[in-house]
C-alpha cells in the first residue's frame, strides 16, 4: 500500500504565515515542525519511505524537500501549475499506475493533526485491505463528530456492510456539504453521519477508470502524460498537456458522483487546520483561554489567539474572541467567528497587485 501526501495547496486562510513560497503545510504552525513534517513523520511510522509519495507544486519542490530530505526525489509527484485536487491526484494516481497499475493509495492531507496516531494507521492499513479486497469500491475513512463542527463536510452512511474485529464497515450513502450549526448538532445527535477528513483510498487502475467515466477530457490528458513518462519528452509534455486540464476539485469531479463507496469510521482525534479559529481551538481547552504566541501584553482579553512573530510587542485591552496575527510586514485582526473571511483579503489583495504581501 503506497500513500500520498497532498502538499500543493494554497492555504490562504492562515494568512499572513502561510503564503505562496511558504504555504500553511510548509509553516511552524504548532512547534518546531511544519505541519508537512509532522504528516510525514507520522506516516514513516506506518510505512516504508519508498511507499510515500509527496504530491506537490514544482514551485514548492526546494522548500518541501528541505523539510524531509529523506524521501527520494523519485517519490515527488510534482504539477507544473495549480488545477485542483481532481487534476492533483489524477497525475499521482498515473504515476503509481505505471509502476504497478493494481497499486493501493492513500491520500493524506498535509494540513491535518492527528493525535492518536497509532489509531490512524492503524484504519488507514483496514482501509487499504477492504480497497484490495473490494475492487468496485472506494474507501473512505470517516471521523467520529465531537462537536458541531460548521465548517467540515459530513459523510452520511447507509447500511452496514460487515464487520472486522471490533470495526464495523459500512456503505456509504452519501457526502453532506457544510452544515448550519442546527443541522451540525443535529449529525453530532446521529450515528450516521462522519465528519469527512478526505481520507480515500483508491486502486490506481480503478481510479483511472472513474476519471475516463465521470471526467473524459481531463482522463486523455492523464493518458498522454502517461505515456511520456520515462522518455525524454516526460517534462515538455507533462507541461504542455497540464496546462490544458480544466480545475476541479475530486469532490466535484468524481467522488459525489460514487454509488459504491464503502466506510471505515474512525475515532483518532482529527483536526483540519482550516483557519486560524482551528488553530486556536486546537490549542486552548476552553473557549475562554487565549492562546499566545510570541511578544505579548493583555488586559481583559478572552478568548482570543494572538500570534505574534514580530519583533514587536501586541498589546490588546478589553476584546473578546478575536484573531491577531502579527508578522515582520502584515498584521491581521479578525472576529474569531470569521476566520473563514481571511481567503477573502488575499483575493483582494491579488486583486490589488499587492504581490509583496501575498
């Protein structure tokens, strides 16, 4: 079973620390590790470093083979230009299918904390026995809700398929988009309904096929890549033909198009590092608690997050719930309950040429 770690996205929501040369999954957000570091050292506990594959941008090669030098430049998978996770795991799933078109593959995320990482691998390794086993399937890995979560996807199951051990299997029914925070209480009150972490595990020549069904112009693309590979026109037409897939994410793409999806629930404590509101709640136990970063000075402040990698000195008096991210040349101050808005500055900023700050 071979996994790949999807490290090629923008994660515009935690700016101003992660920006283009040095994106979210490329920055200390918690510790002294990046979040890719911390994926990979996570997954090298489970398995094999010539199992592990880096799907990225060229652009981010330098950067992110800094970060884990061990892994062998043959193991990158790198997209000349950005065009969405369908195209991303669309040209990873190609190079897999070349070495060995019946290989298993697991997508991680580099943006995730996982606490119980034994338990991960651990569904992560089941998953990969049922995708071997139940060839006209996808497996998904769903996350036991702990709270009414607002801003993840939802996968809500069908019946039970079987049961291994003490896990029990099911089908899936299908994938439910970000919820009102009535209708999060109202899953987190239903068995059947998982948080979706985009944990899936694919076999690389059934993979291709649902690219040839459900995205035909984007599957000839891929087929041609495949086809350079390993000769000397590998580069000129992985970059030419590219350019010409159309950007769609493979939630869109394909996966809500599935009726055979099968289900293995998981309970690892799992966390999208989203927005800066999830850093936040990942490192306070209260609501209450501020969490701090760096220089800093405050008085009747609650629940805020301040993140100072400045020089320096924050000061805040009298504010509730709110984000401060402070670095060398950009300040953000946000509503804690708008986190998901920090995308838009850096549209506008896009929008306003300020190139410098992106």
């Amino acid at each position: 079973m071979k996994v790949v770690i999807l490290a090629g996205g923008g994660g515009t929501r935690l700016w101003p620390v992660s920006r283009i040369k040095t994106p979210k999954q490329a920055s200390r957000i918690f510790g002294k590790k990046t979040l890719l570091q911390q994926t990979f050292l996570r997954l090298k506990k489970g398995f094999s470093l010539s199992d592990i594959f880096v799907s990225a941008g060229e652009g981010h090669f330098k950067e992110i083979n800094k970060q884990i030098p061990q892994l062998s430049k043959k193991n990158y998978i790198l997209e000349p230009y950005r065009k969405d996770t369908a195209a991303a795991i669309g040209l990873a799933a190609v190079y897999l299918h070349r070495q060995n078109p019946r290989d298993i593959f697991l997508l991680a995320n580099s943006d995730h904390v996982i606490k119980d990482e034994k338990e991960c691998l651990r569904i992560a390794k089941l998953a990969g026995q049922l995708a071997r086993k139940f060839t006209d399937y996808v497996v998904l890995i769903g996350v036991n809700p702990t709270y009414p979560e607002t801003g993840y996807g939802y996968i809500k199951l069908a019946r039970q398929k079987m049961k291994i051990g003490k896990d029990i299997i099911f089908e899936a029914d299908k994938f439910v988009e970000k919820p009102s925070l009535e209708k999060a209480k109202q899953y987190l009150k239903n068995w059947a309904y998982l948080w979706n972490p985009a944990m899936f595990v694919f076999r690389a020549d059934k993979l291709l096929e649902l690219f040839k069904k459900h995205l035909p112009p984007t599957y000839k693309i891929l087929m041609k890549i495949e086809k350079a590979i390993g000769t000397k026109k590998e580069k000129s037409v992985l970059k030419q033909e590219f350019k010409k897939i159309k950007p769609i994410s493979i939630d869109f793409g394909i996966m809500e198009k599935l009726k055979k999806m099968l289900v293995v629930p998981g309970n690892f404590g799992w966390m999208d590092i989203g927005h800066w509101r999830s850093v936040k709640e990942i490192l306070s136990e209260t609501a209450e608690e501020n969490v701090i970063r760096g220089e800093y000075l405050g008085v009747e402040t609650r629940g805020c997050l301040i993140y100072n990698l400045s020089n320096k000195l924050v000061a805040t008096a009298g504010i509730e719930n709110m984000i401060i991210v402070h670095t060398k040349d950009a300040l953000l101050i946000c509503q804690k309950d708008k986190a998901q808005d920090v995308k838009k500055i850096v549209e506008e900023l896009k929008k306003q040429k300020k190139h410098k700050y992106l």
